[in-house]
C-alpha cells in the first residue's frame, strides 16, 4: 500500500474546481504520487505528518517554453546587445553564434544546471524544445523534474551574410528526416520512467517550415493525443517575411493551414496584427531637429488609415518646423518639384511615409530613411520632407487586429515568455487583452534565467504598463498562467493545481522570510516578491525532490564547474561563426572596460 503523507500548511493554494481558493491552516493528503485529500483537517490516519503551518503550499509551477541544453550560456553574452538593423532580436546574430560554439559537453552541463535551476524555483513540470533529447530523458529521471521532451526539426534555417539582410536557406529533405527522427524518439521514449517523461511534437519557427511539415507534424500531434508547438510571431524580421509570403500574418497563416488546435502551443505569438512595432531608435527627430529641416505634415492621409504622426508635439518640442501639407484628396495645394539650392527654393521629398519604404531603406542601407537622408547631405533649412510619420521611434507594424481573434477562437494556448522579451524592449501587447479575448496564456522560461517565478512577475508587470492600469493583470491571473495554463496547454487535468485526484506535484514557500513576509496574500507575495530561496520543498509525483532548498539529486559544485568550463571554451569559437568575424567581445562588450 502506498505511503500516505499529510501536510499541515498555514495557507494552501487549493483547487476547488472551478479556480484556485486560499484555504487557511489546511491539510494535504498525498498517497503514493496522487492527493487524496484536501481540506481544513485530516481525515484518517498518515504514515507520516508535516508541519508546515508557518509554510504556504502551492502546486508546481509549469514552463511550457524551454530550451534546457543551451539557454544557460545565454548569460553574460546576450543582455544589452542588439542590432537595430533586426528590431534588436538576438535571433539573428547572437543566438546561432552561440549555438554553433557550444560543444557537446555544454549542452550536458546545460542541462543538469538547468533541471536543478527549475526545481529550486518552483518548477515541477518543464516543455523542452531541442535536439538533447536522449540527455534529457536519462537526467530527468535523476533530478526528479517531470519533461515534455520535443525533439526539432525544420525546413530550412535562417541567417544573415551581411548584417543588413536576413535570408532563409532550404532543405526539405532535412525537415522530413528531422520528423521521421522525432517519431522514432517519440515510439521510444514516450512514458519513460513511469510517466515522468512524456514526448511531444515540435516543428522549429514558423518561417522556417514547410506546410507540408507542419501540417504532418500537427496529424502526428492529434493522433497521439500530445502538444504540437512552433515558434511563431517572435520577430519584426519574422512578421514581415510571412507577409511577404503569404500576404496574411504569420497566425493567420497558421489557421489557414488548419494546424492551429486545442493542443497548439504557440512560443510567444508577441509580435502580431495589431501589435505595434517598428522598434528602431528614436533619432530621427532629433537629426531633422539638427538639420533644421521642415516636416509637411498631412494628418488626414494617415489618419483615415489609422496612421498618426507620434507625435505632432514631440516634433515641434524637439524644434522641428512643422507645416501642415493635404496631400491627396481632398486636395486644394500641388506643388511640382523645383531645384533647390541654386535657385534658394525648397526642396521637398516624400519620405517615411510606409513601413514598406521604412524596412526596404533599412535593407538597402542600414539605416533609417531620415538617417539616409541626412549621411547623403540633403537634408538643409530648404528641405521640406513630405510625412516623416514612419520614423524611428514610431510604433508599427500596421496590420489588420484580427490575430487575437484568431487564435481564442482556434483554441491553442501562448506560451508567454516576458523576461525575454522584454528586455529587449518588446512588450506583449497585452497579456490582459489575450486572456480577456479567452485565450489561454501559459508561461514558459524559453532562455535565461529560466524562472516561472520571474516569468510570473513579468507578466504581470508588463501587461500593466500596455494596459497603463494596475488592474489589468494581477498576481492571480499570472498565477494561474503558471499553473492552470501550463496544465491546459498540455492536456493535464491533473497538474497546476491542488484537488483530490490530481498528481502531488507541489511546492513549500518559506512563509517567514525576506521575500515572504509579512505575510496577507501568498500569491502577491510569490508573483510580486518572492526568489528561489524562498523555496522551502519541492514535491514531483510525491517523490521529495527539494529539501531546505537544496536539489537533492544536484552536485552543486561540479554543475556549476561544468557549465564555467562549457562557456570557457565556447567563447573563443564564437568568432568563427559569426558572419563578420567578430569575437565574444565584439559581439558582446564588457559591461565596463577592464581595469587598466
């Protein structure tokens, strides 16, 4: 007979079937790897009881965006830096760079550090994306962390030869392989070790698999009853080559090829129709203000498209002339072009008046068309520039807001990654927006540091600022993200909560702490202020997995020694994938110069 274990919390996050409820000095039942029992005192006898009436007991966080084998290598390299040539993503140059000079024995240390990160913080229930898979199964069962184990694959692969332009690079037959690869891990390894390690399926990015991958890849998922995830929206440079393709976003593509479900997972789904981004650095005003250059500004032309000048008072605080212009119809003022400087007339010239003209001046040149502009020596008191509405600074993407719509009634779940995001600038516009449309937003980790319990406070965080309303998220949505989302978006009635009948994945909060106390709330304590040091237990099926806040499966030292080594020799390689030749520092200045 299975072992029965009562826990006497002071507060427990506790699912009454509808949502999570606060339930005051409660009690646990666990037999075996199930709870049995939930309420306000013990019913029958236990074989063992905890006292943790000064603990809060919660259920497992869950990630439901990772990549364990590579993203702790992320640290101290990809913060701060971004070209603005990609929107600031590290997609493009940063991360392949990386990913090509991490070796084989990288990835391990990656992974053992990243189980136990997880586990220390919270997190019992982990969606892996990547190409380690065997590595995962076997250090899973070691470390106690329940995996949903992806194994990648795609068409092609993107890169850039030149730092101005991205291109895609195909190989079909790769992608079809790269399936076939992942059914045969999915044959072998799905259900290993007692159901702690489940398989999934999982396509690369969006615009780097065919339809016809994604579409088998999607079959193979609703046949077998597990997620199917792609990376997806994740990117200006992304968002504008499916337009181009496709003439739709790359959601809305998505649903046109019907592999958008209930188990549909997206990775991130950030930048979006609707959403607002241009994300170039706001110096255009300030080299027109410099210049001395006139702006004519058209408001109607754009305004009866939805487009506004951001802003008419910041031009004119800044000390730009602006004049008022009428453009097309209705029309009372053409003007033909006139030469210039030799006769002391205007010269005037449309320009930043499209996203289509902003991203093709900034492929051909590097560089926004106002900057253009003005390294060519046009830009004078006599010049007089037709818009300038799409500049630098200006928040678009201009597309039509149908993607929300399209995905709540499609049914698929968002893995939200916010620290990622957001520290290069990129919002979720909004989180609030997403869950109030009814879609399920769940939280994922995806690069460093790898915390739900950051994940949860971003998100929350974020979305307020969207919003600019401290209501529009709280610590319960966010919770709930991290817990009933992530148990959704895998198709697990039984996890991210605490209810009879559910599987005992669960987390002990210190309850007198620095980050803790005092103590009215636990889930605005955990979401707004708590670390991973304010983890007391960890609890994976009812196995004990950490103890005082310590991995118990975890050597410490060797992890931490394994995964300095892996940077060691990573950074010196890194110069020979780089598409100019640039070296770990290049790439990747010290925050301050070394001491001389």
């Amino acid at each position: 007979m299975a072992r029965r274990t009562a826990i006497s919390a002071g507060w427990i996050v506790a699912f009454d079937g509808r949502g999570h409820r606060l339930l005051r000095h409660g009690v646990v039942v666990v037999e075996g790897d199930r709870i049995v029992h939930v309420g306000r005192t013990l019913e029958g006898a236990a074989d063992e009881t905890i006292d943790a009436r000064d603990r809060v007991l919660t259920p497992g966080l869950i990630t439901t965006h990772a990549h364990i084998a590579g993203s702790p290598l992320d640290r101290s390299f990809i913060e701060d830096r971004g070209s603005p040539q990609f929107w600031y993503s590290g997609l493009f140059e940063m991360l392949p760079v990386r990913s090509e000079a991490q070796d084989e024995a990288a990835g391990r240390a990656c992974v053992d550090f990243s189980m136990a990160e997880l586990l220390r913080g919270g997190v019992t229930t982990c969606m892996e994306i990547g190409g380690m898979g065997a590595y995962v199964v076997e250090r899973a069962a070691h470390y106690g962390l329940r995996v949903y184990m992806g194994l990648t694959f795609r068409s092609g692969r993107w890169l850039t030869r030149d730092g101005r332009r991205v291109t895609w690079e195909w190989d079909e037959e790769a992608g079809r392989q790269g399936l076939a690869r992942a059914v045969q891990f999915f044959d072998k390894h799905d259900g290993a070790h007692g159901g702690l390690v489940r398989c999934y399926f999982s396509p690369a990015q969006v615009d780097t698999c065919t339809p016809e991958l994604l579409i088998e890849a999607k079959q193979r998922a609703d046949a077998t009853g597990r997620p199917f995830t792609l990376h997806t929206s994740q990117s200006v440079v992304e968002f504008n080559e499916m337009l181009q393709r496709h003439r739709t976003t790359p959601i809305a593509w998505l649903d046109e090829i019907g592999v958008l479900g209930e188990n549909t997972v997206l990775g991130h789904a950030i930048i979006i129709g609707g959403s607002s981004w241009t994300n170039y650095p706001a110096g255009d005003v300030a080299i027109m203000a410099e210049s001395g250059c006139s702006v004519a500004h058209a408001p109607w032309v754009f305004a009866r498209r939805g487009v506004l000048m951001e802003s008419f008072a910041l031009y004119r605080k800044a000390g730009i002339n602006v004049a008022l212009g009428t453009d097309t119809n209705p029309q009372s003022v053409i003007e033909a072009m006139r030469r210039a400087d030799a006769t002391g007339r205007p010269f005037t010239l449309h320009t930043s008046q499209s996203v289509v003209e902003f991203n093709e001046m900034l492929q051909r040149h590097r560089t926004t068309p106002i900057a253009w502009l003005d390294e060519i020596g046009v830009l004078g008191e006599n010049t007089v520039l037709g818009h300038a509405i799409i500049i630098g600074g200006s928040s678009w993407t201009n597309y039509p807001a149908g993607d929300v719509a399209i995905m709540a009634e499609s049914g698929c779940s968002v893995a939200h990654a916010p620290w990622v995001f957001a520290r290069r600038g990129v919002l979720m516009e909004s989180f609030a927006l997403y869950r109030k449309a009814g879609i399920n937003v769940a939280l994922g980790t995806d690069t460093n540091p790898q915390s739900v319990i950051e994940a949860m406070r971003w998100a929350a965080v974020c979305s307020k600022i969207v919003e600019r309303n401290t209501e529009a998220t709280t610590a319960a949505d966010a919770f709930d993200a991290a817990t009933l989302g992530g148990a959704r978006a895998l198709g697990r009635d039984d996890l991210g909560r605490i209810a009879a009948g559910a599987t005992a994945d669960l987390v002990l909060w210190k309850a007198s702490s620095w980050g803790m106390t005092p103590l009215r709330d636990p889930v605005k304590n955990i979401v707004y202020n708590a670390t991973a040091e304010d983890v007391d237990r960890v609890y994976v099926g009812g196995r004990l997995v950490v103890d005082n806040g310590r991995v118990l499966a975890a050597d410490e030292a060797k992890i931490l020694a394994d995964l300095q080594a892996g940077g060691e020799r990573m950074w010196p390689r890194m110069k020979q994938f780089d598409w100019a030749g640039r070296s770990a520092d290049e790439l990747s200045p010290l925050s301050y110069r070394e001491w001389a």
